[in-house]
C-alpha cells in the first residue's frame, strides 16, 4: 500500500504537489477533520483544519508529526516512530534540516470549543536567514444582533386621558432589550516562515505520502529540554488523532 502511493506522487507534476487525510480520533474513528500538506515550486504550505468534542480536544497546543508507516484501523500506535530516513535529532520546521526531522511540524493550537485551525506557509530560499512570525486571528466573524420584544401596543398611539392637558398622562416607555448572540469566534493559527530547505517532500524516496500524520497529546517540547526523549519525540506524549497522507 505504502509503495503504491509513494509511485502514485511520483507521476504527478513536480512544480505543484499536494496530499491530504481525514483526521480521526486514536481507537474512536470519529472523523473530525482534514489535514493538507502543498508544495509549490519554493513555496510550502500546512493546514489543518479540525472540528472535535471538547473533551477530547481541550484548549491547548498540540504536537503534530508525520510518522513512518500508514495507519492501522483506528490505531495510532500503529505508525511507528517520527519519520526521519536521515537518522536526525527532533527538532522544529525552523530548525535547520540536519537538526530536525522530515515529520517535524511543531505545535498546533485547539482553542476552548475544540476547534483546531492552523496555517503553516513556509519559503524556501537557502541564501536567506531562517525567519517566522505568528499570528493568531479570528476564523468566523460575526456581530452580537438586537433581539427586540414587541411593543405591547402592537406600534398604536398611546391614548390620551379625557382630563385636559394637565391630567393627561403618558405610558412610560421602557428600553428595549439587547440579546447578544452566541458570537464565539474561533481563531486561525498562521505561521509565515522563510527557510533554507524544504520541510517534507510529496514525490521520491523520502515523500510522505503514504505515511501517517499524528496529533500528540502534548505540546512538543521542540527537542529543547535535553533528554533523549525530547530528542527523540519533543516529549510530545500519546496519540489523540491521525491519518494516512493520501496524493490529491
């Protein structure tokens, strides 16, 4: 299966390259997004784009890694260790690429209603220093509306007391009630990046198609922390979601 992908990527165009997988839950099944890796000429793109119960996707960052064999059922435990064909330490998509593994991509942020909305956009340029910026920003906008009772008066003229203009005496309008909608607005994780080599490749022998894509159940560590572990995985801890990266 794994060969027969990897020969699929290999025939498409080089100059613009993409795969993708639908997200679902460690030994649940339950989809709850997409996943999709671009590579166009010098340009490379991220997104992940996820929709989960929030008890299972609580508010916080996430390891995302590529793993080195497709996934088996719903197992996550099944994909084996972080790709890395080139026997490199763990480390960041802004680490240089003999510091880092071909399935490092760093950290992810689910935000409180369990939604996960990422953009990574990296240029290659190996002549420029290595660069980044991150930008949080709402994915939906909206605005609260006015939710207004009617009048009780159904819009008639009040009517006027038959005692003259002294005794004459006017209903007290009250104000109108204001009701916020539920204006929750979910935000976009976009990083910009300028790098000096590619992060992943979609064609040849080391693509990732074909290979499993894992949400980790902690916020990667980036390889910083010095112990073999963080060297190895980023202390990135166990698998909450994955998918088998298929060509577009």
């Amino acid at each position: 299966m794994l060969a027969w992908v990897a020969l699929i990527a290999t025939l498409q165009p080089l100059h613009s390259l993409r795969a993708s997988c639908a997200m679902k839950l460690h030994n649940d099944g339950t989809e709850i997004g997409e996943v999709t890796f671009m590579s166009n000429g010098n340009s490379q793109e991220v997104t992940v784009h996820l929709q989960a119960d929030p008890s299972k996707v609580t508010q916080r960052y996430y390891g995302l890694h590529v793993h080195t064999y497709p996934v088996k059922g719903f197992d996550c435990t099944s994909t084996g260790d972080h790709y890395n064909p080139k026997g490199h330490d763990h480390g960041t998509p802004l680490s240089k690429a003999k510091h880092r593994h071909i399935g490092d991509f760093g950290n992810i942020r689910a935000g409180e209603r369990g939604e996960i909305n990422y953009r990574g956009t990296y240029n290659i340029n190996p002549k420029k220093p290595i660069t980044a910026s991150a930008l949080l920003e709402p994915a939906v906008m909206c605005e609260p509306y006015n939710d207004v009772e009617p009048d009780e008066n159904n819009g008639r003229k009040e009517k006027r007391n038959k005692k003259g203009k002294k005794g004459r005496k006017r209903k007290k309008k009250g104000k109108k009630p204001v009701i916020e909608s539920d204006c929750y607005q979910p935000k976009w994780l976009r990083v910009e990046a300028s790098v000096q080599a590619p992060l992943f490749t979609l064609h040849g022998s080391h693509s990732i198609v074909g290979r499993a894509v894992v949400i980790h159940a902690h916020e990667d560590d980036q390889g910083k922390s010095g112990t073999d572990k963080s060297r190895k995985t980023g202390n990135a801890g166990k698998s909450v979601a994955c998918c088998t990266l298929e060509p577009v």
